[in-house]
C-alpha cells in the first residue's frame, strides 16, 4: 500500500515545521513541501500546476503570512492580501484535483475584540474585530469560510483549527515584526547581554494572554486531521466547523514578562511604555470542544518558555 502523500504548506513556519517534525515522529507517511523561491503560494497557475502534478492526498494548510501587533499596522494591504491569495489558492486547488481531505490553521484573532470569555467557536462573527490585526483577521475568516463553502457544496472535508498564541523553536525574532514571546525573549537576552539596568515593554502589562507551545500545535493539529469524519461531525455544526486549539489557561502579560526574564537571567527593572497599544484586553480560548474529542495541551508555559529560549539561543549561534 502506497504512503499517504501529505503536502505541509507552509513547512519552514514556525507551525509548519513542527507539523512536519510530528508527521516525521508518527511515520507512515510520504510529506510533500516546497519553499517559497519554489512555489510562490499567491500565484495561482502555479499553485494549479503543483497540484496537478504532485497530486497530494492531504493538504495542512499552514502558510500564513504572520506578525506581531507592530507589523499589522505597519502592513495591512499585506496581511489581507497575501493571507487571502495563500488559502484561496491552496484551498481551490486541492478542490480541483480532488484533495478529498484538507487542514487550515487560522488564528484566534478571528474572534471580535469583546468576545465573552473564554471565546466559544460561536462567538465569530458577532462583534467587532480588535483593529489593529483586523485585515489579518478577516483574511483568516474567509479561510474558514472557503472550507465550509466547499464542504458544504462539493461534500470536501476541509476542517480549521484555531490556535491561540503560539510560541516555540522556529519563531520569528525580529526586533520590529515577531509577536510578543519571541520579542520579549530576544529584548530580554539582548538585556543580560549589555547587562542593561532596565527592560522596555509596549503597554500596560495589564492584558491577558494564552499562550500554547507549537509542538503542542503540532500534535493538536494532527489528531483533528486524523479523527474519523463520524466523530469530527458530531463535535462540529456544517456553518460552524472549526476547532480551538489552546490551553485553556492565561496569564498578564506582566507575569509573561516577569517570567522571561527570570528564564533569560535578567535581573534588572521592567518598565511599561503605556503610550503604546494594548490591543485586545484579554484572550483566552475556550478549549471544552477538542478536550471532548481527547485532547489537551501537555507542554506548560515555564517548561515551553525554557524550550523557547534554548531554540532561540541555538539560532543565534547558528
């Protein structure tokens, strides 16, 4: 029997990496990926010929392009144009070429800015975006909504899954454009480094994240893509088809910092820079739907935190 041919957009991500370091553990499988200089996933004819010629049998749809707070305001047209070409793309493609099964990571941004807390799957689309990610926002919306626009009218079996805030080797450590761990990691060692007396941090420190390791991403994401479609169905509605992929636990982002700097060895002072935006005043996502289908988060934040900062120091002396 031929291996299933699984293709990983995205493979060189933070998510997509871990995603093919999990498939790689189970085995059994024959992944596919491409590089950007090899497949550029917002032209069409060429996402179309990829298909056509390698013929997946599945497709995780892990290409996005991300950033932290700063670089959203910074890239609008960017962030909705690039997002909405990547998954229409990949997800119009596969269609075509009969990909029976396919997975798209979205984000929990996708959720308004006031959503009670924790944030049900049912909570979308019944307020008002946080507006500083809007565009990227909306561009993860429609990626959900070309897969139950698909399921709905061709009988494909493409799921979503949500993350909440995600963290871990392979992230995005730019000083401008990285979300806030990777950015407060790389402030922090930069810190002890100069052997800095304080530390400068955007906002208040007063809102609240969740924040989920990426291999555990990783292995939440394989197991939706593997659950049996009589089970995925019971736990999902045909208009209402992702999943929420967190831990169900948040913290200040205060605590966050106060924690990094313990794990980077930074014994100086924290200050809060209030000028600077909050964003969404508190994130958590309610997790109950994939806990009832058997799975939970195992990584905890200082473990994942001590794993981050490793990765981190590995790629600077790389």
């Amino acid at each position: 029997m031929k291996p299933e041919r699984i293709f990983v957009a995205g493979h060189r991500g933070m998510v997509g990496s871990a995603i093919v370091r999990r498939l790689q553990a189970e085995g059994g499988c024959e992944i596919l990926t491409r590089a950007h200089h090899e497949l550029d996933l917002t032209d069409q004819a060429a996402v179309h010929r990829f298909f056509q010629v390698e013929r997946p049998d599945r497709v995780i749809l892990a290409a996005a392009r991300v950033g932290g707070i700063h670089a959203n305001n910074t890239y609008p047209a960017e962030f909705i144009y690039q997002n909405l070409m990547i998954e229409a793309n990949v997800v119009h493609a596969a269609h075509t070429t009969d990909v029976q099964h396919l997975l798209f990571l979205g984000s929990s941004c996708i959720y308004p800015r006031l959503a009670p807390q924790p944030m049900r799957e049912d909570a979308l689309l019944t307020g008002t975006l946080e507006a500083t990610n809007e565009p990227y926002a909306i561009a993860k919306i429609a990626g959900i909504k070309l897969c139950e626009s698909y399921n709905r009218q061709y009988g494909r079996d493409y799921r979503s899954v949500m993350p909440t805030n995600l963290y871990g080797p392979g992230d995005n450590y730019h000083p401008e454009n990285s979300h806030v761990i990777p950015a407060l990691l790389r402030r922090f060692h930069e810190a002890v480094q100069a052997d800095a007396p304080e530390v400068v941090i955007w906002g208040s420190g007063t809102p609240m994240r969740e924040f989920l390791h990426v291999d555990d991403m990783a292995e939440a994401s394989v197991f939706v893509m593997r659950l049996d479609d009589a089970t995925y169905q019971a736990h999902t509605q045909p208009m209402l088809s992702h999943i929420n992929v967190g831990t169900g636990v948040d913290c200040t982002i205060r605590e966050l910092a106060e924690t990094i700097a313990r794990v980077s060895g930074f014994k100086g002072r924290l200050t809060w820079d209030t000028s600077k935006p909050d964003g969404t005043p508190r994130k958590l996502m309610d997790v109950s739907r994939l806990a009832s289908l058997g799975w939970r988060a195992r990584i905890g934040l200082d473990e994942g935190l001590h794993d981050a900062y490793a990765a981190f120091r590995r790629s600077l002396a790389a």
